[in-house]
C-alpha cells in the first residue's frame, strides 16, 4: 500500500481516484489483520477452555490397597483411580471393577452425544470408534452415577482430550486458508492486476 501510494504521489496524481486503490489495498491490509488476530485469540481461547476441563486431583491406590489424593499431572499408565458420581475422569481409563450395578459417564464436551454413555467392564476391540468404546472412561468427562475402579491407560497428551487439544495448536499454528482470509486475498489481487 505504501508503495502504491508512493508511486500515485510520484506521477503527481494529486485526486482522490489516483489514492483510491492504495486506500483500497491498505484495508484489506487491516481487515486481513484483524483476521488473523481475532482467530488466534480464538484458537487461544478453546485451548485454555481444554485445559480447564482437566480435573486438579485423583484418587488413586498405589502400593497399598488405601486410595490417596494425587496430582492429575502425577498420574502415570498403570495407575489405579477410584472414581464416583460427580468426578471428573482425570485421565483415559479402562473400567476393571463397578462398584454399583451402573455407570454412566456425560461424554458429550468429547463426542458432540447428549445422552449419557453406559459403562461396562467387558473388552472391547481396540479398532472399536470412540463412541463404541463402553469399557473406556475419557479424561475430562465427568461420572453421572455410580463408582468405578479403573486403571488408567493414557495420559496428557496421549488422551483422546490430548489429541483434541494437538490439532487445536496445529491448526492456529499453521496459516489455514478460511473462506474468510481468502476472500480479501482475492480481492487484493483483483485490484492489483
């Protein structure tokens, strides 16, 4: 823009029509900004929401048989978390034990479904979609009833959570082309021929 300014300067053209495609390619400059700005803070924002739906603590028998508060951050594949009504799923679990004749799980924040998920402690086949996986419990989804014994068989970023939450950063960090970023592109290089 600046440089198309310049050279409308240069020529002499001192009239508004010489100005106008400078004036033209400087907003699509900034509406292209603001863009830009406005999708990171997006793609920001739904990985804080992410990382504020993981739970602080668990319950977990390590050793002994007695269950003790840890650290979500501490837990490790392998570990055994109790679980009840209300609880958060601190990592991606396989049922082992129900401790009432039910469980059901709200997965709806991690498959989009509105009815809660029963749980159960039969195997399932690996291959078997999310929505398939009745033995599995998901980090960040919250116990609807009943109490579970579940050993747990990822963490972190190796969660089906995690996963969500890679392709979140992949996607702002890479420069994805929108209907909306390139619309402006277009236009710019209309003008500009």
């Amino acid at each position: 823009a600046a440089v198309s300014t310049l050279l409308a300067l240069q020529e002499g053209a001192r009239d508004a029509a010489a100005l106008a495609e400078p004036g033209v390619i400087l907003l699509i400059l900034v509406i292209n900004a603001i863009v830009k700005a406005a999708q990171e803070e997006d793609a920001a924002a739904a990985l804080e929401e992410l990382k504020r739906m993981q739970p602080a603590t668990a319950r977990v028998r390590r050793g002994d048989t007695r269950a003790v508060e840890v650290a979500t951050a501490e837990l490790v594949p392998g570990d055994v978390v109790e679980l009840c009504v209300g609880d958060k799923v601190p990592a991606d679990c396989r049922l082992v034990e129900l401790k009432t004749a039910t469980l059901q799980a709200d997965e709806s924040s991690l498959t989009g479904e509105s009815e809660p998920a029963i749980k159960a402690t039969e195997a399932v086949p690996r291959a078997a979609d999310l929505l398939a996986k009745s033995n599995m419990l998901f980090a960040s989804t919250s116990v609807l009833s009943g109490s579970c014994v579940a050993i747990v068989t990822a963490t972190g970023a190796s969660t089906e959570l995690g996963k969500i939450q890679a392709s979140v950063a992949t996607a702002a960090a890479e420069d994805v082309s929108t209907p909306l970023k390139r619309q402006p592109d277009a236009f710019a290089s209309d003008l500009t021929k």
